[in-house]
C-alpha cells in the first residue's frame, strides 16, 4: 500500500502554505497515514479521525489539507475540488480560511466575486467565507447546521471540533453531498468529546470496532488511568512536546477544572466538560464491597424517572466502617415503576423521596413520603458536594450507571437566589441518578440527622 501523504507534505511546504513554517512530524504522519491509496492508486480511507490535545496546531493541518485537496482537480477524475469547512465556532473557521485566502492572494492575485480565470475569487460577506482558484476549485465555510453542504457537491469535507457537532450535520447533510463525487473523504479533526458527542463518538467506535473497516483513528491522548496531573500523563496527548508546552500545562493544571483539563489538554473522553464533580473526587469514594443497610440503618430512598418512563432509585443510609462513620449509596432500577416500588419497599426506608407526579403513584405508608424538587438539589447540593469531595460519601465501584448520571450532570446559577442546582438542559448526558443521589443523600446529612463524620485512625 503506498500513500500521497510524501507528495502532500512536500507540496504543503515547497508552496509555503503555512507561511514561514512547515510541517511538523505529526503532521506529516497524519498525511502519509491518512492518504494511503490502494493497488489501484485510490484513497484508502473514505473517514479519517485526527484527536489531540488543544493548540497542537491541527488549524495548520486542515489548512495545508484543504489547499493540498483544492489543487488535484486532475488526479481526481479532473473534477474541480470543492472543499467543504464546518466548525462549532464561526470565528475560528473564518481564521483558518482568512490565513489560506491570503496565501491564494499572494499567490494569483486579488479577485472581488467573478473575476476572470488567473486570479483567486475571494467572497466574504455577511459571514459566509468563499475562497475560488482559477481552475474552479473552491473552499467553501459553512455553519454546522442541517443546511451545511446543501446544493453543493463536496470533494472534502472537513470537521473542526467534531465533538461539539450533533451526528445529523454530517450524517444527513454533509455525507449526501459526497455521494457523487471521486474519491471523497470526510476528516473530522477534534480534541476528545463527551457524553453528548454523537458525532464523534460513533465514528471513533467505529474505527476501534473494524480497525480495517473504512474509518481511520489518529488519536493521540492519555490513558483514562493515568494521573491528571502527572506530567508524565500530558505528553501522551501532545505530539508536540517541549519545555514550552510543560510550563503551559503547569499553569493550566492549577486554574482549570479537572474535567475540562481532561477533555483539552489530555484528549480524554469526559462524561460532561463541565460537570458538576470531578472524575478523580468520585472515584475517590468508590468501594469494593458495599454493605446492606441494617435494620438501625434504614435507607432514605429517592426515587425520579427518566424522559421515556425509565424508573431509577437511590438508596442512602449510614454506615460505619473501620471506626469510620459513611454514607453509603447504592443505585437500583426496574422493569416498570410498580416493580420499583417493590423493590423500595424491601428495603423499609424511613423516607421516601419522589416528584410531585410520581407522588400520588406511591403505595406505601404516605407518612414516609417527603416530595423532592429543584429546591430540594438547591438546598442539599453544597453539602451533597462537601461528602462527596471528603469522602464521607461511599458507593460500589461497579455501578457504572450511577457514575454516568453523576459525572454527566451540570451544575448551572440560579437567577433567583444564585444557589447551584443541577440542570437536565445543559448536562449532555441523563443525570436522573445525579438527582435522586442529592436529594437521598442529602436528607440522610441534613442537620436535624447526626452527620457522618471522619475519624481518625
């Protein structure tokens, strides 16, 4: 199998396309992995994945593709190339095409709309950005929206921050657009995404699920395992590595959310890049083995459902443990909310907290019943967030469900009184279980109760 890529690199830098710097080595791997041709001189891959950390210089990359891409009208079946630029943000992908525009003006002279072939025809207007060679070929920016590439025929279409771009920009809109075309390729180039990436995520399982399949994964990042603030762990996600970039990951490490941190600069996959708790304060609390609650121990079960009727319940109580006093929460789930309330029920909980819709539907004792709400999280979050962070809180390390709901919810202000309540609209993933953790765990700590506390020894 051989490649482009030699020929790519080569054209990128004896053109000056980036200007007075050249390729870097990633680069240039990227291009020869990402161009391979079959037997018979074809493109390997149709779908090319490239993930790294944040300013890594993948905006120099996709220029050099782009230009390289807009000028092989002849080797791909003497087609004009129309080359098709997403991004999430406007401004940088107005940037990125500001920079090629300019080395076109250089490079054919300045041409305002249509303007006679020889010189580059450049349109910018009203934010929509249109860069046109002599020969047809053009570089078109377009909004991530369900119209992006609509009418157009796209030879290359390119991706910027896939993570944040919702699957049907690309699977209903941009796809269709290559259907006719020789040899398209679709890049979607990216740091890591979160539990609502989509896009992004199914394309990337289905690179690591047929590695021969026609999806090609570029992705350098740090193992999930591995210490966030490890300076060992950073250079996994940075091909481009030098004193420089430590000092700048130094200072970000000390004024960025771990989460976030995570997610742009180690390339790992986050639940939500602003959530609520961190990975490393949860885990903290996780345990092998979780003790039953005693009958001294009855649980406060919160019970929420899902937007399909999904029904989920978190049971809390207090548990000593080694001479220390804990928290314990345990996650649980059914068929059918009749079949949950059974399941509650068993465990004879001193108190019950549900929703006012799901509160008429409750067949226990009604004096165990307290009705639970956004003011509820309001009030209980800041000490929900102390147990969590302290460890008072203690939960089975196996429950997977339970660390999706809580690592994927997002904490927003409230405009009435600035307290933080946790948001079903701004977390990208379900967080039912976030909630019901909460409110159980919360009643379980609330003053009027004797609160766990650490001891030492």
């Amino acid at each position: 199998m051989g490649s482009l890529g030699g020929e790519a690199v080569e054209w990128v830098n004896v053109n000056g396309v980036l200007g007075d710097s050249v390729l870097r080595p990633w680069q240039e791997y990227v291009l020869e992995r990402a161009l391979e041709v079959r037997a018979d001189g074809s493109l390997r891959w149709p779908v090319v994945i490239v993930s790294t950390a944040r300013q890594q210089g993948k905006s120099y990359l996709l220029r050099a593709l782009a230009l390289w891409r807009m000028h092989q009208a002849e080797r791909f079946g003497g087609e004009p190339q129309t080359v098709l630029h997403v991004s999430n943000k406007a401004v940088q992908a107005a940037e990125v095409w500001r920079s090629a525009a300019r080395w076109a003006t250089e490079r054919y002279g300045l041409g305002q709309g249509m303007r006679p072939d020889g010189q580059a025809r450049l349109l910018s207007n009203m934010g929509q950005q249109t860069l046109t060679i002599p020969d047809g070929s053009r570089w078109l920016v377009s909004a991530a929206s369900q119209n992006a590439g609509v009418g157009y025929s796209v030879s290359l279409a390119v991706v910027d921050e896939a993570w944040s771009i919702a699957a049907p920009v690309v699977n209903s809109a941009i796809r269709p657009t290559m259907a006719a075309r020789v040899e398209p390729q679709l890049w979607l180039i990216s740091t890591a995404g979160d539990s609502g990436s989509d896009l992004l995520r199914s394309y990337r399982e289905a690179a690591l699920r047929d590695p021969a399949g026609e999806v090609l994964l570029l992705e350098w990042s740090a193992p999930p395992e591995a210490a966030w603030d490890d300076p060992g762990t950073w250079r996994w996600a940075s091909p481009e590595w030098d004193d420089r970039r430590e000092r700048f990951l130094r200072t970000q490490a000390q004024t960025v959310p771990e989460s976030a941190f995570r997610q742009e600069m180690l390339n790992a996959w986050a639940f939500a890049v602003d959530g609520w708790m961190s990975g490393s304060a949860w885990k903290g609390c996780s345990v092998v083995r979780l003790a039953r609650p005693r009958r001294k121990d009855a649980p406060v079960v919160a019970i929420g459902t899902e937007r399909d009727g999904t029904p989920w319940a978190v049971a809390a109580w207090r548990w000593t443990v080694r001479g220390r006093e804990r928290v314990a929460v345990e996650s649980m789930t059914a068929s059918n909310l009749d079949r949950l309330w059974e399941k509650v029920n068993g465990l004879g909980p001193v108190q019950v907290l549900t929703p006012d819709t799901l509160a008429a539907h409750y067949p226990g004792d009604p004096r165990r019943l307290q009705i639970a709400s956004a003011a509820t999280i309001r009030k209980y979050l800041p000490a929900v967030e102390r147990a969590i962070r302290d460890r008072v809180l203690a939960y089975r390390a196996g429950d997977e469900v339970l660390t999706t709901h809580v690592l994927s919810a997002v904490a927003v202000t409230s405009r009435s009184d600035s307290s933080l309540s946790l948001s079903d609209a701004a977390s990208p993933g379900p967080i039912t279980l976030a909630r019901c953790l909460v409110w159980a765990v919360g009643e379980v700590l609330r003053p009027s109760s004797p609160r766990p506390v650490v001891v030492a020894g």
